[in-house]
C-alpha cells in the first residue's frame, strides 16, 4: 500500500471511529443486550412466560375478557400463543403492551410492553425507537452501517493487511509483551480481524433495514411486488363476526404443526382475520406463514406456508432481518452476535485509548508529583524510598512486576521496580541500588534526594507482569533485582497461590529487605543464597530448574551475569520459554565500533532517515520529528518496541525473547539496528 495512502486511510478510519463510532458502539452494545433475549426471557421473566402444565386450556373469548379487565385502556390487537403446554398466553393490547396469562384460569401472571424490561429496553433502544420519526432513525442507523462497513471495516482490514507470510504470523495473535500502546494496538488488531466477518454479516444484513430503497431494490430485482392483505366480504348490516375461537380452531386444523402463533384481531371494519404462524422446522424466526379467514363468513381467504409460497425476494429480506437479529442458527450463532458485538467495545477502548495517550502524552509524561516521607538504609549500598501524595489522595492502582520512571533530576530518568505490597493504595516503594559506575541517576537518588522533597514519577507501567494462570510460580531474584520479586512474592501470597522464592547476595550485609521477608507471612517459601557463607547454602541453579513442571512459571531478575546464568539453565534443561519470564535492569554495553549506516522509512510518509553508525535509531527519528515514545533507552524496558514492515533487524535488546528476535517483525530502536540496508517501520 503507498505510504500516502495509507497515512490518509489511518486518518479516516481514525476520526470515523472517534465519530460515527460512537454510534456504532450504541448500536453494537444495545444488540448484545438483546440477541439472547429468546432464551433468557423465560429465564429472567419466568413469571410472565412459564406456567403448570396446561391440557385444556380456556377460550380465547374469557382470556381476552379477563386481559381486558386487568388493562381497560387501548384496544385489542392479538392473541399470542406457543404451542408448548407450560407457555403462558400472550394477550397484545394498541400501544404493545402484553397482558400474560395462565391458559387454564385466566390468572394475569403481569404486564409488559415489549419494549419493557431490560431485553425489551435494549431492543427499543437498538431500534432507535426514542426518534419521533422512525423512519428517520432507521435512514441513520443505515448510514452508520454504510460508514461502518467502508472505513472502519474495511479500512481496518486494509490496515491490518500483513505484507508477507512472516508478519502474518504475528498480525494474528495478541502480543501482551508489548508495552503500553503497542499491546493495545496489538488488543485492537486481533479483535478486530477475529470479529470482522461477523460484523461484516451484520452489518450488510442491517443495511436493507435501514435503507427503504435497498429494500424495494431487491424486491425490484427479484420481482416481487408486496401483495395488498385480503378484505372480508361485506356482511348485511348488522351481520355478526364468527368468533376468534372459531378462527383459532380453523387455523390450527389448517396448520396443525406450528411452534408460535397470532392471532390478530381486525383493525378495520372490512378487515379479515390474519394468522401470523411459525411453523416447526423453519429455517428461522422470521420465516413465519400466513392465513386470511373472512371475518363474517368464516371462509378462507388466504394461506400462504412460508416454504412453498413465499416469494424469493421477500425470502431474502426476511433473511436478512433474522440473520441481523440472531433469529437464525440457533445458540451458537446467538454466542458469535454476543461476543463480536461486545467486541465492539473492546475495539472502540483499544482503538481510542492509543489515540488519546498520544494526544495527552506531553502534558501528562510526569505523570504522578509525589513527596518523599521515608528514606530507610536495606542494606550496603541499598536503599528504599517511600513515596506518598502530597495531598494524602490515593494513589493509581499497581500489579506486581510494574516500575516507575523517575524523573531525578533535568535529563535523568531512571526505572525503578514497586517493591511494597500491590494492596497498598497510598503508598509506592522502590529499592535502589547505589551503583559505582552511576550515570547520575542512582547517585542522585542516594546523596541528594532527602525526606519531604517532592519528585516527578510516571504512572505505573508493567513489563514484567506475573502470570495468574499458572498454578505455580518460582522466583529468582539476584541481588537488587528483589525488587519486583518482592513484590511478586507478596501478590502471591495474597491471593494463597503456590510459590518459591530463592534471594540470592554477595553477603548478607548486601541483602535488602532480609527482616521484612524474614518476617512476612511467606518467609518459609524462600531460601537465601549468600555467596560468601558455607558452600550447602550457595544456589545450583541447575538443579533448581530441573525438569519443569508444565504448570510452572519462571520469573527472574538481577544483574546482566545472574540472569544470563538462569536463562542458559532454564534452555538447557527444557523449559518453555513463554513460561520464562525476566526483566534486565540495565542493557548490555553497546560501542560503535563495529556499526554500519543504514536507513529507515517511516510507512506513515515515506520519509526515508539515515541512521550513522555511532547514531541510534530512536535518537535519528527524534531528530527527524518523529515521536516514539521511549523510556529506558537501554533495550531493557520494551516501551519503545516498533513494528517492522520490511527489512532484517540486528536485536540488540533484552526485552524480546529469542522466539520474537527470530520473526523479525518488530525491534527497540533504542538501541538495535540493522542488518539490511533499509528498515521500513510502522510509524
């Protein structure tokens, strides 16, 4: 697709969504309320619709007579009735409202208009039935489909659309490992290419509804021509009507085998009696038969079965209406509504949610402006900073394994893992290591940071999330990588989940947070390596790891040379590596040395920007005006990660895992490169 293109059809489906999408997400979220509503109305409204077993039940003209009574104004419109013997008997007044009754007493089990109660409601909202005019609303639900179909549809098909097999692979599976908006988009991708076909059901089969002219062209089309409802003869003055039970009992002899039935009374003084019959076995709801008696004479004027008499075109019309209404198929295509309308909103939340984030995301980078209420020394080296609102406000919500950006000071900003208990609501805790070859950030953090200062940090942001799948959990923290392990351990033992914990340190005057963990109600759950005690006690991490357990999650973190110890164990002895979990706290040292120039293409323009060898890819495309949003600049963080489209990226990173590095579709240009000329990239 040329980049152009593609950069005007984004816009479009864009502001479609942010527009006409809100009202396809009423639409959307109002049929789901509705598209089980022939199972659960027997369910939520038994008392209306189930009634004792029933063998002989009443005349129609004492039902009537006691649905009159229990609602004296309007007029009679028809009778309903199912032909299972514990249905109750469905009396329809001018105005829809129904009076339910007992067939065997006449009892009125209650009244509800049809577009009452929760299913009603929602059906009537659907049908946009609040418009004065109904035409009117039904002409604007049409063109909301229309639109729907085109831009939002079809260019979401269009934009999705994978270039070759390789990135097909990953345009068809959720990716949770990817950070922040990139995860929701990866969310709104997958939703929609799974939900598309259905919707494209829906909303092709809606459109006859909504346009008149479509609906009269394929009556034209097919040659059907809408026939005129036959009159009853005219009577001498005077002249009585036969009574509903007879035409009841001549309907039901004429069409023995029949699931619902109604009887309507006439409207006009000329008018027939007309039977609206769905018979056993018919390929839908919508698929009903119909039969005329003379109201005076008792003849038959007309009887129409569905199957044999039925015109083509209206065949398909009527197709279309129960295909767009869940009224064909049965359950499971009942479920595939429910679940692709629903979908809908999933798509609007992951669609609008990246779209906002960029918009705000300047104006809100810092995030969160805390005060410093506790500075506590661990260990050697280590200490923990507690962080409160100024204001004592609750904090944002976080899961165990999230982080922080911490702004120290202008041009510093440093990640550092939660480590208190994820129940806290008014607290953030983080654990810091005062690293010899800082850069600034951690020396900051230590010598120039004191109580009552009050700091800018991110909203929580999790990379290393745990698995709650998982009926177990083993956790490796070496050194200050306790951190989010802490954390992990103290989530785990919240919620009585099975795990173990190995703490493994130089020495025990460099173990932080040994008395809390010592102390906590999961201490017997973890052992403690030091590396200068007795040799019994120092870790094998291979007989550790040894044969895995398929229900088991491996979670690490620690220094470069720890994890790498792990991770080489962990391969060797068979684990899978989407139950290994890890999360680096600084990237391997990268040099220019041995780098070479390259290019890359924003798809978006098809601007092309030069990459020098002693450049990285993210600082070129700064350069060049292109906001990406990064973090730790390190490939450790993941908040960077940037979809390929075209060419071979050199993985420099320690955030993919080795089964993502090999597809090639995505890379951290933070600080990976190039091994092709030319990188295109999805931005």
């Amino acid at each position: 697709m040329n980049a152009n293109f593609r950069k005007k059809l984004l816009w479009l489906h864009t502001w479609s969504g942010l527009t006409i999408g809100l009202v396809v997400i009423f639409l959307a979220l109002t049929g789901a309320g509705f598209v089980l509503r022939p199972q659960l109305d027997d369910i939520v409204y038994r008392d209306l619709h189930v009634v004792p077993k029933c063998v002989t039940p009443l005349a129609l003209k004492e039902l009537a007579a006691s649905a009159r009574l229990a609602h004296p104004e309007g007029k009679l419109h028809s009778i309903e009735m199912m032909s299972d013997d514990t249905a109750s008997v469905a009396v329809m007044f001018t105005g829809k409202d129904y009076v339910y009754l007992n067939p065997c007493n006449a009892q009125v089990l209650g009244i509800q208009n049809e577009y009452g109660g929760f299913f009603g409601v929602m059906d009537g909202l659907h049908r946009v039935r609040f418009f004065t005019d109904m035409s009117l609303g039904r002409t604007l639900a049409g063109w909301v489909n229309a639109i729907f179909l085109l831009l939002l549809i079809g260019g979401g098909i269009a934009l999705w659309w994978p270039r070759n097999r390789q990135a097909l692979k990953s345009a068809v599976k959720f990716n949770p490992r990817l950070p922040g908006s990139a995860r929701t988009l990866s969310l709104h991708k997958v939703i929609g290419l799974y939900t598309a076909l259905v919707l494209v059901v829906i909303t092709v089969t809606g459109l006859p509804l909504g346009f008149e002219p479509l609906k009269n062209m394929i009556y034209s089309a097919t040659g059907y021509v809408p026939p005129t409802k036959p009159n009853s003869k005219m009577a001498a003055e005077g002249a009585k009507r036969v009574s509903m039970d007879v035409f009841w009992q001549t309907t039901k002899a004429l069409v023995p085998d029949f699931e619902w039935v109604s009887l309507r009374y006439p409207a006009k003084p000329e008018a027939a009696y007309e039977a609206e019959i769905l018979e056993k076995g018919m390929p839908s709801k919508e698929a009903k038969s119909y039969y005329y008696m003379d109201a005076f004479s008792g003849e038959t004027l007309k009887l129409q079965h569905y199957l044999t008499d039925q015109h083509f075109g209206r065949k398909i019309y009527l197709y279309c209406v129960a295909i767009h209404g869940g009224l064909v198929w049965g359950l499971p295509y009942q479920l595939l509504l429910l679940f692709s309308t629903l979908g809908v909103g999933v798509q609007a939340y992951s669609g609008f949610s990246p779209y906002l984030r960029r918009k705000f995301r300047k104006s809100v980078k810092a995030g969160l402006a805390l005060k410093l209420v506790k500075k506590t020394v661990e260990a050697d080296d280590i200490c923990s900073f507690e962080f409160v609102d100024p204001k004592g406000k609750m904090l944002p919500a976080f899961s165990a394994g999230s982080h922080i950006d911490v702004i120290v000071s202008d041009g510093i900003v440093r990640q550092y893992s939660l480590c208190n208990d994820p129940k806290d609501t008014h607290r953030y805790v983080i654990g810091v290591l005062r690293h010899p070859d800082s850069r600034g950030g951690s020396r900051a953090m230590h010598d120039d940071l004191n109580v009552g200062d009050v700091i800018d940090v991110s909203l929580p942001k999790n990379h290393f999330p745990l698995d709650h799948s998982a009926k177990r959990s083993l956790l490796l923290a070496g050194g200050i990588g306790v951190t989010p392990i802490l954390c992990m351990a103290e989530r785990l033992a919240n919620v009585g989940a099975d795990f173990t914990m190995h703490y493994c340190t130089r020495s025990v005057g460099r173990t932080a947070f040994l008395d809390r963990i010592k102390q906590s109600g999961f201490a017997e759950r973890v052992s403690f390596h030091f590396g200068d005690g007795p040799a019994a006690q120092l870790i094998d991490i291979d007989a550790v790891l040894m044969g895995p357990d398929p229900d088991t999650h491996l979670y690490v973190c620690g220094p470069k040379g720890f994890m790498d110890a792990v991770l080489d164990s962990a391969a060797k002895n068979g684990w899978p590596d989407h139950h290994v979990h890890r999360e680096y706290f600084s990237g391997a040292v990268q040099t220019s040395e041995n780098n070479v120039a390259f290019d890359v293409k924003v798809a978006s323009t098809g601007k092309i920007i030069h990459v020098a060898k002693d450049q990285s890819v993210l600082a070129a495309l700064t350069e060049c005006g292109v906001d990406v949003q990064s973090s730790c600049a390190e490939g450790v963080c993941g908040t960077c990660l940037t979809r390929v489209l075209e060419g071979e990226p050199e993985h420099r990173d320690l955030f993919l895992t080795a089964e993502e590095c090999a597809k090639n579709d995505q890379f951290l240009p933070c600080c990976s490169r190039a091994r092709s000329p030319m990188l295109v990239l999805d931005l």
